[in-house]
C-alpha cells in the first residue's frame, strides 16, 4: 500500500482512500435514492387517477417517457448495491467505487430529465401553450447548472 496525504497533509493509504470514497459513495446514494422512489412511485399512480382519463396523447406519451427516464435512473442507482453484494468478496473495490460513481452521475442525469419531464406533463396538463416550454427549459437549465456545470466548472478553475 503506497502512503498519500488527504488535502489536510494526513498520511492515507489507497486502502483508507477507497474505504472514504465508499462512505461517501453511499451516503450520496441514501440522499438521491429516496427522490427517485418517491417520484417513481407518484408516477406510477397517475394513470389511475380520475383526471387523467382527460390528458392528451402528448401527456400521455410525456408520461411514458417520464416513467421510462425514472425507471433508468432507478435502475442506474440502485445496480451498485447489486454490484457490491455480487463483487465484494472477490477484492474488487477500486472496480465498484469507480463503477458505481459512473452510474451514480448517469442515474442523477436520467432523474434530472426524469423531474424536467415531470414537470412538463404538470404544467402541459394545468397551463398549456408557452408556459410549458418555459419552464421545462428553466428547470433544465437549474438542474444543469447545479448539478453538472457548477461542480464540473469547480473543478477546472482547481490545481490538482
């Protein structure tokens, strides 16, 4: 195991290393899990609702595609608890950290298109015309910008 220092001058090992970037990888699973639950789950009782008998085949169809986008970052999110149970016992930590990161950013980019198309089919079903498009480009434009460009632009302006 070859010694680091963490950015406080502490000596780490890359087995210290790995065992920090799990907790971390977990916890930010346990925040992002729940919302992709509950949206799902909300999702899923549309259709059984008395007013949507009355949407249209554009809301309609919005659904399906906010489903199927809930569904992958469902997916995407919840596969490295599978990839841990089927691989932690093999040594294989440094392959699930960097997996699961991967499919953490994927899953958190499937539930902003998720919420954004959500948000569509509200606001098409309540307002209709204009208001639709301006929202959904301004809920885009949030969940970009917090979530990817932000932390992607921190990065660039830091010395490693």
């Amino acid at each position: 195991m070859s010694a680091k220092q963490d950015p406080g001058g502490e000596p780490r090992t890359d087995e210290a290393r790995r065992d920090r970037q799990m907790i971390e990888l977990l916890n930010e699973l346990r925040v992002a899990i729940p919302g992709v639950q509950i949206l799902f789950g909300f999702l899923l009782t549309v259709p059984f609702s008395n007013g949507f008998q009355q949407a249209t085949g554009f809301q309609k169809n919005c659904l399906l595609v906010t489903l199927a986008l809930t569904a992958l970052s469902t997916a995407c999110m919840i596969a490295p608890s599978a990839a841990h149970r089927l691989r932690f016992h093999e040594g294989d930590r440094p392959w699930l950290i960097e997996s699961a990161s991967g499919l953490l950013i994927a899953g958190l980019a499937f539930l902003a298109f998720a919420i954004t198309s959500a948000f569509v089919l509200v606001t098409d079903f309540l307002f209709g015309g204009a208001t639709v498009w301006v929202a959904a480009v301004a809920t885009a434009l949030v969940f970009a910008g917090l979530w990817f460009v932000r932390p992607l632009l921190r990065s660039r302006s830091q010395p490693r």
